[in-house]
C-alpha cells in the first residue's frame, strides 16, 4: 500500500462539511462531522477519539469512523508518495502513522548542492520550516516596507519538490527591528502595527504554507508569568490573542501554533503554557496546535514528554516537534551517540503514541549547519546527520521508532 500525506487547507461548512486530515472525527459524545476530506480516513484510535489521518478506506467499510468522501472543494498541500524501494525514509515511515517529518532550513544552504540534493528527498523530509527569513526584521525591517525575497527562496524550493512549508514565526519578542522594540507605542497603535504585519506576511503566503508559528516564546523560563517583551508590557496577555485573530483572517485556512521551548516534560513552564492555552481557548482565540520546540541534551530528556504532549491534546489543538535537536556534551564517544539514538527513539515514540502529534521537525540536518555550537560552544553533534551528511545512530532511533 501507498501512503499520501494530504495537508488539508480546507474549513468547510454546512451540510457538506469535511473534517480536515489530523481532525477530530469521532468519539465517544462527539457531534460533529464524521466525514474526512478526499484523500484522508476517519481512524478511530480509541471509544472516545478518532482522527483523520492520510490514508482511503476500505470499500466495503460503512462505519462512520471509516468514510471517505471522494470529492472536496479544498486548496491542499500534497506531498507526493515515496518509492517503496530501498531505504523508505523518516518522512514515508512518518505518513504511515499519519505524520510527517520534516526539516528547517535558511538561505545560506541554498547555494550548497551537496546539502540541496538531500534537503530536496521528500522520502526524507516532506516539511520544511523557513528557519529565519520569515522572523519580523527579515520580513519588515521598516514600518510598512516588507520584504520576502529570502523567505520566497525557501518556500519555492521547497514547492519545487513537493514539500509542504510551515512558516516561522509572525510574533516574537527575538529578532525584532528597532522601530518595534524602540517605538514606545501606546496600545492601540502596537495592535495597528501586530494586525499590520501578520496580515501583510500571511497573506503574502496565503495557500502556501500550512502551518503558522504566529507566536513564539511568550512565557517566562520560570514559568509563572508571560515573557518580558515590548508585546506584554503593552497589550498583556492580549497581544496573543491580536496575533491569532489577526492570522486566522488572513489565512483561514491555515493551522496557527503558539510555539515555545522547555515545554518537553511536565515542570511550572508547560503547566503555565497548558493554562495559557485553555484559557486562550475558553475566549474564542483561534489556536489550532502547540508547538514544542524540543532543543533538548542528550541523556536529560524528560521522562514525561508523553503525558505532557497528550496533556496538550487534551485541550483540543495538535501538538506538532516543531525544532528538534538533541545535542551531546563533547567530546562525541561512541557511548554518547547510543544515549542520543536512544533519546531520539524516545521522542519519536512519544510523538507516534499521540493521536494528536501530528509531526517532526528537526532544526536542519547535518551538524555542520547546526546553532547548537554557536551557542553552545562544549556541545554539538545535535542532529541525526553528521557533517558528512553519514546517518548516526539517532537516524536509526528514529527509524525505529516509526517502523
């Protein structure tokens, strides 16, 4: 059998209405629709859950859980069908658990054939997140004059090869261009601005990219309170909610993540992101995922990544790995790439186990284009490449995981 991951970029209503892959479609005290999109199977998991994944159904099959319909008014985001042969690739293993896998990936690799030749393999990778070039000061650096060239590179590269694209990201408090961070802008005039770019940016991308990290890191790393920023020291907690309204109406068909880091295990941050969320949602804000960025070191990942990650789902909304790496304490030992094969297992597990995991992205590839170093000097070795583009022991972890 032949797999097809079909992102659906469709919300369609009224009597004809179709749940989207990775949808809610069934359940114990469900009431909505049962029926998936063309290309997608309502797949029961559980008595009081069940999801549309890629995947038909059976002809003879007249359960509810189990329909298909066979046409559907819809933009979609196809990535094509791996070959069945030889090696079967991280991201054809993924869509046979209705996942994806994916990479980041920023300008400067677009001139190295070596690194686009195994970037562009979509039995590998059928996602790729625009690593930097969609951040505010490289899509606006000045009032009302933007800029997407870079960031158009990347998406086109990615379009040429059938991969589908998330953008990241519309609101962070990081990489912000001087005329925000220093603008001292009452509140009304900061939302103008957050409405003003994340119309302009979406829209730009409007039907291109399926997923949306529309906002990053909001929460303090102790956990207890939102992050320090021109954002929340203006609007409050209001800022995520402008964000989210805004992009839900530039592109209503897009999947919008609220994305952070150290939200892997349960401790005071994930609790504080999971109230956050639930509270967001209670008043109307549209919040389709959670994004978990899990920059985690090899050997100290949480044991509670699962129960946190269904935690998120729990509420409702996906929960996608959206920047993994995992990165070692050097010097690297042949000990050390065990541990990391194992931690890599591990999340891929975690991921596979949840319903409402919807997919992998780990921060580029090959170690030689990691930020890991760069940042952290005595670590490396993040990623399940090493810089000669050779698979480590983590590429089988992950394997493992999936098969």
């Amino acid at each position: 059998m032949q797999y097809r991951l079909v992102l659906s970029l469709a919300f369609v209503t009224g009597a004809l209405a179709q749940k989207a892959v990775w949808e809610q479609c069934g359940g114990n005290g469900y009431t909505g629709v049962t029926t998936c999109a063309s290309g997608a199977v309502c797949q029961a998991y559980n008595d009081w859950y069940s999801q549309c994944v890629p995947g038909s159904a059976s002809s003879s099959s007249s359960s509810s859980s189990t329909k298909t319909t066979s046409t559907v008014s819809s933009t979609t985001t196809s990535v094509p069908t791996p070959t069945a042969t030889g090696d079967p690739g991280l991201h054809a293993l993924a869509t046979r658990k209705g996942r994806y896998f994916g990479i980041a990936m920023d300008n400067p690799a677009l001139s190295d054939q070596t690194y686009l030749s195994y970037a562009k393999n979509t039995k590998e990778f059928g996602v790729v997140t625009v690593g930097n070039s969609l951040k505010w000061d490289a899509t606006e650096p000045s009032r009302n004059s933007f800029s997407y060239d870079r960031a158009d590179a990347i998406v086109k590269f990615a379009e040429a090869n059938g991969q589908a694209v998330r953008g990241h990201t519309l609101v962070w408090h990081s990489q912000l261009p001087s005329w925000v961070s220093n603008g001292n802008f009452n509140a009304a005039e900061l939302t103008r601005i957050i409405e003003s770019h994340v119309t302009n940016v979406m829209t730009k991308f409007k039907g291109r990219l399926f997923h949306w990290d529309v906002v990053n890191e909001v929460v303090d790393d102790g956990g207890n309170k939102l992050r320090d920023s021109v954002f929340s020291r203006t609007l409050g907690e209001e800022f995520i909610a402008i964000a989210f309204r805004a992009a839900r109406k530039a592109d209503p068909a897009c999947k919008l993540y609220i994305n952070d880091y150290n939200i892997d295990g349960l401790d005071a941050k994930s609790t504080f992101t999971y109230d956050l969320v639930k509270r967001l949602l209670a008043k109307g804000v549209p919040i389709d995922g959670v994004g978990v960025q899990a920059h985690l070191i090899s050997g100290s990942v949480p044991g509670s990544i699962q129960e946190n990650w269904a935690r998120f789902a729990s509420l409702g909304v996906d929960v996608a790995i959206t920047e993994l790496d995992i990165r070692i304490p050097l010097p690297v030992t042949d000990a050390k790439l065990q541990q990391q094969k194992k931690d890599y297992n591990a999340v891929t597990k975690a991921c596979a186990s949840i319903p409402r995991c919807v997919g992998i992205t780990i921060w580029d590839f090959p170690d030689h284009y990691s930020w890991i170093p760069s940042v952290f000097p005595q670590e490396g070795a993040a990623l399940p490449w090493d810089s000669n583009y050779k698979k480590k022991p983590a590429y089988y972890g992950i394997q493992e995981a999936l098969q």
